[in-house]
C-alpha cells in the first residue's frame, strides 16, 4: 500500500482536537447540523439525466466496450425526448426487452447540463443540490464507481484527455492523484452554485466498488498475489486445478458489486483520502470550495465505527459540513446515526411513508397521521429537526404522481416504517400513466404539507413539473424549451421485446400549474422564520372532516396551515383577535369577528394563513 499518510494523520488529529474544543478558551466546536441546513428545499439530481450541456463529451460505444461489449458500433446516446418506455431500432435487434436495455441507455447529461440550469434552481427557490454518484463508473446511476477520486470523463469535457491523464497515476497512492477537467468542472460547479446562494453535496458510495474498478480488476488479474486482495471478502479464488472460480462477497448478489471490507485500514484510508480530496481540494497549491457535505449511500451497512473516524475527518475539514446517511431502518433504529459523531440527519424514508399512508393510500386518519409525525420528530435528536431530509421520492422509487396514479401499489410490498418498497419493477399492474388532473391535485396538496412542515423539504428533479415514472426509471428531465414525444408505451414487468402499448397516449411537457405552485410554496418557505424553523402545535385533527390543523411559530410570526384531506369543503373556525393572511391564495386578509376567524378550504386543498 502506497498511500501517503501524513496529511491523513494530520487530519485524524485535528478532528480529535476539534470535537475536545481546542486549546483552553476556544470556541464550542461547531454543531453538527449546521445552521445553514435547517429548514433547506433540496433539489436531487441524477446528472445523466438532468440536462446535456455539452454534446461533445457524449458516451460512444467505445467509451462502454469494455462493460458492455455487445454494443453494435452504432450504439449512441438514447434520444433525449424519445417515448422513455419505446424501445430504439438497435434495441430492437438484440431481440431483449426495456429490463435488459435500460442499463444500457445513456442519455448524455452532464455537469456542464447542471451548471447551465443553476439560475433555474435559483428562480425556483432551491437551497441545496443533493448530486447522485458523479464518480467514474460504467453507469448512468453511478453506484458502481470505478474509483472515489475522479469525476467520470464523460460527464466533464475532455472524456479522451482524463482518460490518458488517470493513466498514469497508481490509484491508492494520493501523491500521484491529478486533476482531471471533469474534476475541475466538479469544483466549478460548487462555485458556480455558491455565488447564487446554492449549497451542493456530494453523494458517497462507500460500501463497494464496481468489478471493473482498479482494485477488484487486479485482483481478478492477480488473484491471491493482488496487494489488494484484502479490499474485499474473497470466498475462492480462479483456481482451473481445484476447479473454483472467482467468488466474493457483493451486495445483496449483484455480481456487478463488490463490498469493501470495514475491518482493513488500506480500503478505509482510500475512502478517507478520497473524501478529503472533495471536501477540501487543493489544486495547483490552491484552496477551493468543496463539496458543503455528503450523501452516504447504504449508510446502515457500513458500522458506526467507521462513520464515527470518518464524519470527524469531515469535519475536521469542514465544519460546517452536512452529513446525511441513507438509512434504510425503521426510524426508530435510523435516529441512532443521527448524533455529534454520526450524521447530521438521514433521508427521512420514514416521513415518506407516512405521506403515503395518509394522502395517498389513506390508511391513516389524521389524528393516527398526527401522531405518528409527532413520534417521528421526536425519536431524532431535537437539533436535526429542521435538517431531516423530507423526501417524497427518490431514484430509488416511483414517483410520487405516480404512486398516486396507483393507490394500492403498497400492497406489493408494505414497509410502514421505512416506505420504500420496490413494487413497480415487480408489479404487472403497475400503471404508468400520465396523472390526472385530479391525482395532480393531490400532488400539489401534498406539496403544501410538505412544505409547511418542520424539516428540509426534498424534491427529486422533475417533481416540480409533474414528472411520473416507476422506480429506478431515471426518465430525462423534462425541460420547456424541448418538444418530446408522446408517451405510447408503458413499462413491461414482463419484459416482452416488443414492449406495450398504452390505451392512451400521453402527453410530456412542463405541467406548469404544478411548477409554479412548488415555487410558490418554496418561496414562502424562504420568505417566513416560522415555515423554515418554527415549532410546530397541532390545532386540530379531526378523523371525520379528514382535517388537519397546525400551528408554525418563529422569529415573531404564527402561521396557520389547514390540510383538508376530505371530499368535502370545509369551513375551518381558528380564534384570532386581527385576522390572518391568506399567503397561498393571492395574499388575500381573512377578517377576524368577535375574535374568530372562518376559513373556508376546498375539498383535497390547503391553506396557509399568516396572524395579523
């Protein structure tokens, strides 16, 4: 192992000097929720499928020759606007359905996609980007890194350039690391995003590596002659006398996958060099802004321990740094990573499913959905409160317009507490239609609460615009200045070659109703102390109206919100000396008489309501 450990000691030894305090007299060290994450709008996105912003750097077939050696010479990029669900004439020819082909789909997205769509997360009220994996790896997803220390080539400028640069380095030696323009773009972007008041986290798949990376490569080259044997958990090595083939340990059987072991210094001292490299690069003897903190993929995998050396390396960089894990628990057994030495929050799977158990499935009235978020906020330490990650969706998921689309999904597969159960991939029945203008309705209802509630509100790109999809369909964004196709085939459980037709077509486009209501609602969040880091009083939770009524307070301001949640108007009585603000519908005054207020709310509606 060739890995240059001075500044790595360094380090280890200001995190510990740090989370003592320093020298007598010094400042508290900083808390672990930094204060500019609490009350956040996140913004998820997938980089390959975000925006092509420069067509040049597009993937080739001969860029994937080596994952993918089936690939005819024609292969390209996947049309940007196509019908997602449509195979092209060259997937048509391997005679495989959209299971098979869609791993093999790129689309072109890359960083300088994002960076051209900054002002666009800015006009929409975004605090943070969460980036999906931009590390070099075989796959649009980019789980399966090929290494932590550079952006895959693709999505920068120069893919043939960085190529031939990383060449000449030794991977586990720091010292011969070099900054690639992918690499360099990476850095711009946080820049670019912090001079519109953006903060950007990085996202870190630290369990495993790919198969194809430079340490596992070696030792399917080299086998127990690898000096990286001890990087993974090998069963048997390729062995043609004893007749035993190459077996290792992988995640959850995907043989794409090798999980790094925990329990071996070298794998960790990678992880860590890696992640100091992001979170404070120095390039050319020059300090710049790094990553604002990191997304941990499969957090609950990996123990405590090594969070614990890690989050204080992180730290001890950047103190002001955002850690959130991915935590896949109960929450109950989730709040654990979420402390001084562990996590400054997770993604709130758990606020999820509890959205979906009340406004979609409807198992939950809302004094049971009341109590349940009530017992959410409080198994977390009360300083994440405002810094949990309140997701809708995720990569991993269906849509949320589409979980509504299909009410009793849910029943594929229930998990009540974590509520993330995969259940279109495996579900024949699994509508992928466009939502209604009904269904869109619930969507923006659900924004409202969202939105209004303690913590950081999470959007996946393309929520705003009424995007629907399955899990894992990782669908281009849709963007208004584009023309797409109409949606004629739908998603095939079955993975029949020839696809299946929809009984309707449908419709791609920016639903603008939508996007302007997520912007109006973020907008308020910015603009009012209460929405953003209020406490939160429940005003009612009437299981026959199908009501709930909660009270926001901050900084000198109440805000009322009323979530109606029931097929029928309601008139909300709310006591009240001066009146409220109508904040939601065209800032109109609700009068006060005889010190109660009447607030009319349309059925499936919200309303948001500043004290006079």
């Amino acid at each position: 192992m060739r890995i240059r450990l001075g500044s790595l000691v360094l380090v280890t030894w200001m995190a510990g000097w740090l989370m003592k305090g320093g020298p007598a007299g010094a400042a508290e060290p900083a808390p672990f929720v930094p204060a500019w994450a609490r009350g956040l709008v996140w913004y998820e996105i997938i980089p390959e499928t975000f925006r092509n912003g420069d067509r040049a750097n597009d993937v080739t077939a001969g860029d994937q020759e080596r994952y993918f050696p089936d690939l005819p010479a024609s292969w390209r990029v996947h049309p940007w606007t196509s019908d997602w669900y449509a195979l092209s004439e060259d997937e048509k020819a391997n005679g495989k359905g959209l299971a098979f082909n869609l791993p093999r789909r790129r689309y072109g997205g890359d960083l300088q996609g994002v960076i051209d769509r900054l002002d666009y997360l800015r006009d929409l009220g975004i605090g943070g980007v969460y980036l999906m994996p931009i590390f070099s790896s075989r796959s649009g997803h980019k789980y399966d890194a090929l290494c932590y220390h550079h952006v895959d080539p693709n999505l920068g400028p120069d893919p043939a350039g960085d190529r031939a640069l990383v060449e000449k380095e030794t991977p586990d030696d720091p010292s011969t690391w070099v900054w690639t323009r992918a690499d360099r773009l990476a850095i711009q972007l946080i820049e670019e995003a912090h001079r519109r008041d953006i903060r950007v986290i990085f996202d870190g798949p630290f369990d495993n590596l790919a198969v194809d990376s430079f340490a596992f490569a070696d030792v399917r080259a080299h086998g127990e002659r690898s000096r990286f044997k001890d990087w993974f958990t090998i069963y048997s090595y390729e062995d043609p006398q004893k007749k035993t083939t190459l077996s290792w340990k992988t995640f959850m059987g995907e043989t794409i996958y090798a999980e790094l072991r925990k329990d071996q210094p070298a794998p960790n001292q990678y992880i860590l060099a890696a992640t100091e490299r992001w979170t404070r690069p120095v390039i050319e003897g020059v300090v710049h802004a790094g990553a604002d903190g990191w997304r941990l993929d499969l957090a609950d995998f990996i123990p405590h321990e090594f969070w614990k050396v890690w989050s204080a390396r992180v730290r001890a960089l950047n103190p002001q740094a955002f850690l959130m894990g991915e935590c896949t628990k109960p929450f109950s057994q989730t709040a654990s990573y979420v402390h001084a030495e562990g996590f400054s929050s997770v993604m709130n799977y758990g606020f999820k499913s509890l959205i979906e158990q009340f406004f979609v499935t409807r198992r939950l009235r809302p004094s049971r959905f009341d109590e349940q978020l009530a017992k959410l906020r409080a198994a977390f330490p009360a300083e994440a409160t405002h810094a949990l990650y309140n997701l809708l969706d995720s990569h991993d998921t269906e849509r949320l317009a589409s979980r509504i689309v299909n009410p009793d999904a849910l029943k594929v597969g229930d998990a009540r507490d974590f509520g993330n159960p995969e259940v279109s991939g495996s579900n024949p029945e699994f509508d992928t239609r466009k939502p209604t203008a009904a269904e869109y309705r619930l969507l923006q209802l659900v924004a409202i609460f969202q939105m209004t509630h303690p913590g950081a509100p999470a959007l996946l790109a393309g929520d705003e615009v009424g995007m629907w999809g399955a899990s894992r369909d990782f669908k281009p964004m849709v963007w208004e200045d584009l023309a797409y196709q109409d949606e004629v085939y739908a998603w095939d459980a079955a993975g029949s070659p020839d696809g299946s037709r929809k009984a309707r077509s449908d419709t791609v486009q920016v639903n603008r109703e939508v996007r302007d209501h997520f912007r109006k609602l973020i907008q308020l969040r910015r603009g009012h102390p209460a929405l953003r880091s209020g406490d939160l009083e429940t005003i009612v939770a009437d299981d026959a109206r199908e009501l709930l009524v909660y009270a926001r307070s901050a900084g000198g301001e109440r805000i009322v919100v009323v979530i109606n949640n029931g097929s029928n108007r309601q008139t909300v009585e709310l006591e009240s000396a001066s009146g409220y603000r109508d904040l939601l519908s065209g800032e109109r005054t609700v009068p006060a008489r005889g010190g109660r207020v009447q607030v009319p709310v349309p059925a499936g509606w919200g309303a948001v309501l500043l004290e006079q």
